[in-house]
C-alpha cells in the first residue's frame, strides 16, 4: 500500500512539476502559493473584517481555524518528519524550504479557512474559496516543495477543522442570537 502511494507521489509530482512547467503559469503559481502563507491570510481576515461589518461577528471562528489547523500542522511536521520532493534529483523547487513535508502547512490553512468561510456564508460566493484553497495546493505540487500526498491529506485536514469551526459558530451565533 505504502509503495502505491509513494509511486503515485512521484508519477503525480513529475507530471505537475515538471509537466506544466511554463513561463505563463510560474507567476501564477508563485502567487498562489504566496496567498496560503499565514500573514498573507491574516491580513485578508482583517481587510474583510474592516470592509465588511458582516463578518465581524465571524471573525473569532476563522481565527480558530486558521490557529487550529496551524497548530495540527506543526504537530504532525514534527511527527511525521517527511523529507521534501525538492531532494529528489529530478526536481526544480522554486523556493526554499525550512520544515518537513507533510501535511503542507500552506493548504491545510487555505482549506480551513475557505471551507469554513464558504460552510458560513452558504451560497455561492464560497467556491471562489474552495478554488482558491486548491490552487493553492496545486501550487506547492507545482513549485516542487509538496508531494501531491502532502497536499491532499493537508486539504482533507484544513476542511475537517474549517467544518468543525463552522459548526461551532453557527451553534454560538445562534444561541446568541436566541438570548
């Protein structure tokens, strides 16, 4: 089992990373991967916040998911310790690295925070998000610094705390509402 995913890992990772290598989408992705870092994110809360009265009140709820899923993220970068893609002979990372691999701190921030923005806002105006949070992902497969494993389950747990943030806001935002 082991061995199917780590040969899918790399069938996956050369096909991103140096498939769709092009001078057109390496500012893109460059981008992309810039907005899953954490202060970048910070300051999209607080810009919403200050031009939207609306999410105010939301504010808190997305604060604890981008806190949660970045702290599950340092906990299992320490338990996991997975060595980069950008040490396999083959690739071309276009950035440098300080931590281990898995899960990818930058897509497990991006889908806790768009998965738990788009559970509250319950309209469409929440798939801009959850597009966003997978170019993200994509990206760091495609900057060579991810595996696509990485990303996937990183994807899978930003969305289970950005669920479980949602959740908890639409409990306490009815309650106070109820009082």
């Amino acid at each position: 089992m082991l061995e199917a995913v780590r040969d899918a890992d790399f069938a996956l990772l050369r096909a991103i990373h140096l498939g769709w290598r092009s001078s057109l989408l390496d500012p893109l992705f460059w981008v992309l991967s810039y907005t899953g870092l954490g202060q970048i994110q910070l300051a999209a809360l607080a810009l919403a916040a200050w031009r939207r009265p609306a999410v105010r009140p939301r504010l808190p709820y997305l604060l604890g998911a981008f806190a949660a899923s970045g702290i599950l993220n340092s906990v299992l970068k320490d338990l996991f310790d997975r060595e980069r893609p950008s040490l396999v002979a083959w690739t071309l990372p276009q950035e440098p690295f300080r931590f281990g691999s898995f899960p990818s701190g930058h897509t497990v921030t991006s889908f806790a925070l768009a998965v738990c923005a788009a559970l509250m806002l319950r309209d469409r105006r929440g798939w801009p998000l959850i597009l966003w949070a997978v170019g993200v992902a994509l990206s760091r497969v495609y900057r060579g610094v991810h595996w696509p494993s990485d990303v996937l389950a990183a994807a899978a747990l930003g969305s289970v705390v950005g669920a479980a943030c949602a959740w908890l806001a639409e409990v306490r935002l009815a309650r106070r509402a109820a009082t």
